[in-house]
C-alpha cells in the first residue's frame, strides 16, 4: 500500500525532470566520430583516389551489397572502373573499412540518407567518391608500395632506400 | 426561444462538447504519460500537437472496418455502440452546474448504477462475439471484475447518500455547501476511487484488455471506428468517474465566486482525469486473483463497514 503511494509519487516527480528526448529534424543527435555510418571512398593527399580495386571489402561484406571493376591507367596503377554500394542492403558493420588495405572505402557519422525510391538507394562511383580523406590523413598507398606507377620513382617512396646497384661493388 | 428547444440544444451541446473532449483526452493522455516518462509525446500536429487526435480520427475513418468471418456479425456490431450508449446516458444525471445538466432525476445516482453496470454487456457480448480464444477471456475476466466491482462501488456511495438524504445529484451538491463529502466518507472515497478505476478498465485494473497476455482482450478483432467507440468509450468512462467524484465528493460546482461554476466543476474533474492518467503512469498490472481478493475480501467489508459506521454516527446525532 505505502510502497504503492511511494511509486506513485516517484513517478509524479519524473514531472520536474530533465526530458530525453532530442526533437530531431531541429536538434541533431551527437554522432561519435567512429559512428558507423553512410560509406564514402576516400582520396589521398595527393588527390588521387585511394581505391586499387583489390575486392578485399566485396569479399569482406556479408550481404554482398559492394560491386566494382578493377582496371588499370597507362601508369599500371590499378583503380576501380566502377564501385556501386547497394545502400539498401547494406547493414553498415563497417568490415569493408576494416578489410580496406589503403583506407580507402570509410564509414562516416551520416545517417540521413531516406529515399522514396530503393533504386536512388544505389551509390555509384561518383556518388560515393569524396575529395578529401576521410578519417585517416597522411596516407598515400603508392607513396609506401614498392611499385613504380606513376606517382613516384623507383627508390624515392616513404621509408625505402635507394635501389642498390648491382653493377658496382661499393655498398 | 421555447423550453423544449433550450432542452434539445443543451443535449446537444453537452454530447458534442463530451465526444470532443473525450477525444482530446486522449492526446491529453499520450502527453501526461510522456511528461512522467521523461519524454515529450506527440508535440508535432497543431499548438502542442493537440490536433494528433483529429489526424488520428481522419486515419480512423479512413480505415478498413473489417469484420472477421467466423464473428457474429449482428452483436459485433451492437457490442461497441453499447459501451458508447451506457455511458453516454450515464451523463444525462451529472449537474454539470446548478442550470448546466441533462435532466434532474431524484434517483440521479441509482439510474448512473444501473446504466454502468449494462455496460458490462458491451465487455461480454464484443468477446463472445468475436468468436477469439483471447477475447473471450478477455470478456469473461471483463465480465467477472466489473460485476464484482459494482457491488461495493454501489455501497461505497451509500455513505454520501445517506449524509445528503437523498439520490438526487443536485441535493447531494446542494449538502456540501459548507463540507465537502470527501472529510466524512474519505473511506468511500477512496473505494469509489478503486472500484471507478476497475469499472473502466483502466491501468492497474485493465487485465480484460491486458495487452501483453490477452492480446487486446475482447477487442483484439475490432478495427477501424469500431475499435475507436470503445476506446473513446473508455475516455467517457474516465471522465465520468471523475465527474462523479466531483459531484459526490468535492462538492461539485461550488466553489469560490471568482471563477464560474462550470470552470470550478471541469477543474476538479480534471484534477480527477490527471490522477487517472498517473495511476496508468506508475503502478503495473494486478494479476487476475489478485484483483478478486482485493475486491471481495478487502474492499467489500471495508464499505460495508463504513456504511455501518456512517449509520451509526448519523443516528447518534439525530
């Protein structure tokens, strides 16, 4: 009876308290910088797409929702013909980020994306493609590969050292 | 403008202003419920979303009114009207003020006894005629709670009508010019209160609609304006118990001359609806044996024995 009044009360003094609810459209919820959200595909610091096209995030996804075609430019340096992420499917766990050796394809904090029409739910290239990079700077894939395809020459990438000639004795 | 006139218009103007304010008692509901859940409740449709209801009735209407093949059609339909009708009736003996009220019966409180307790009709024809497992547990358990319920729902208001001598609603407001009926009979009060909330099948006492075991209850097949007459029905309900509690209890109309009696009635009574709404807020649902026993081994003899006491100290003093 008395712990009945009590619960009563309790619950009428919830009057005088703060409300949890965010009225959305006007106020935003805070989105924590690691939110798991629409996929974008990210460019290097040289503006120059991050993506090689190595099928590592279409494999790594578990609904199949990533589709692209790998090709290569004059230079030899591979690039996705075309990359569509079927948004409808997609369930946003964030293990093509993971999977991405370049950090190129990311998860940003945006979840507004509703359409009337599934259809507009597919991204193509262009609509994922962004001009900078994302939530990991600095990196340039071919600046720290050992391969030569344009972007710099042999010996002169990050971390590495001159090609040793072969021809002479001195080290 | 001729007697009968004044009548038919004021029926007509106390019907109207009651579907419109038991409709808007439910957004009045959804927002108080909000308010002690920390939340905000629908604030979108109109000044503080007060015209979800109408969004809501539109949405209602517009509905498939569907009947279920193996129900039986005739009482299905008549089920939900009856709800509506006996509580409807229920109003023509409320004074609203001394001039504002539909008729002024001297057995004013017998007749709203009689009327509540056809409404049990409604409870048990929508279940049996649903032809459902779940409604008709439903109607049986609604059946059960309010029969029992009206037995000392009855003998708690004996004790305000033997205070007043007489039956009649305007007499009982007119005795409680100087006291209000709620510092005598607080015992009846109270069962008034308890048996009211189980008359309308309200939260904690709603376990012939009880969502989460009965699937609705007896209306689980009702869709459309169907489903809408016995939830407006249950909002009619509410604002009756409080009415009547205000009437019997809390002196009515009468109050301070700085507001017109009619404001004073509609304040208490809403004073009344708001409790309501809280006990829906805070307290869980009772389960089914648990409701019998409190009926009839607590609140039984505890009228009676107010009844008696009542008595007593009334002959005492003659």
């Amino acid at each position: 009876m008395f712990s009945n009044l009590r619960s009563i009360f309790i619950v009428f003094l919830h009057m005088f308290h703060k409300r949890v609810t965010i009225e959305y459209p006007e106020k935003k919820a805070y989105l924590a910088p690691r939110w798991r959200g629409r996929i974008v595909l990210t460019r290097d610091p040289d503006h120059q797409e991050r993506c090689v096209g190595c099928y590592l995030c279409a494999a790594a996804c578990p609904v199949d929702c990533i589709a692209l075609q790998a090709t290569e430019d004059k230079d030899g340096r591979r690039y996705p013909e075309f990359f569509r992420i079927n948004f409808s499917r997609c369930i946003f766990c964030g293990f093509c980020e993971e999977a991405c050796p370049t950090d190129a394809i990311q998860l940003i904090p945006d979840f507004e994306m509703s359409e009337y029409k599934r259809q507009n739910l597919v991204y193509e290239k262009e609509d994922l493609l962004i001009d900078g990079q994302g939530k990991y700077h600095g990196y340039n894939y071919y600046r720290v590969a050992g391969v030569a395809v344009g972007v710099k020459e042999k010996g002169k990438g990050e971390n590495e050292d001159k090609p040793v000639d072969i021809k002479k004795l001195m080290p | 403008m001729s007697e009968t006139w004044i009548n038919i218009l004021m029926v007509a103007g106390i019907l109207v202003s009651l579907l419109t304010l038991a409709a808007e008692l439910i957004w009045v509901e959804r927002r108080m419920l909000a308010l002690w859940q920390d939340r905000l409740g629908p604030n979108r449709t109109g000044p503080f979303g007060a015209f979800q209801v109408v969004a809501d009735m539109i949405k209602i209407f517009f509905k498939e009114d569907w009947i279920p093949a193996f129900a039986d059609k005739k009482v299905f339909i008549i089920a939900p009207a009856i709800v509506m009708i006996t509580i409807l009736m229920s109003y023509a003996i409320i004074p609203f003020t001394s001039e504002i009220g539909i008729v002024n019966l001297n057995i004013g409180l017998l007749f709203f006894l009689a009327t509540s307790s056809i409404g049990a009709y409604s409870v048990v024809l929508a279940g049996w005629s649903s032809n459902n497992k779940y409604s008709l547990l439903g109607a049986i358990r609604g059946a059960a709670q309010m029969i029992s319920y009206e037995v000392f729902m009855g003998l708690s208001l004996m004790g305000v009508v033997m205070l007043a001598g007489s039956f009649n609603m305007h007499d009982i407001v007119m005795a409680q010019k100087h006291s209000w009926f709620i510092i005598p009979q607080f015992i009846g009060f109270v069962i008034f209160f308890i048996a009211g909330i189980a008359e309308t099948h309200r939260l904690p006492f709603d376990i012939p609609e009880a969502e989460s075991e009965l699937v609705a209850g007896y209306h689980s097949e009702y869709s459309g304006m169907k489903f809408g007459m016995f939830f407006v029905g249950e909002y009619l309900g509410i604002m009756l118990i409080s009415a009547l509690i205000t009437t019997l209890f809390f002196g009515g109309w009468l109050g301070p001359s700085f507001l017109p009696p009619i404001v004073w009635f509609l304040l208490k009574m809403f004073v009344f609806i708001l409790c309501f709404i809280l006990l829906r807020a805070s307290l869980p649902r009772l389960r089914y044996d648990q409701l019998m026993a409190l009926g009839w081994k607590i609140l039984l003899p505890l009228s009676l024995l107010n009844l008696l006491i009542t008595g007593a100290i009334i002959l005492y003093y003659q």
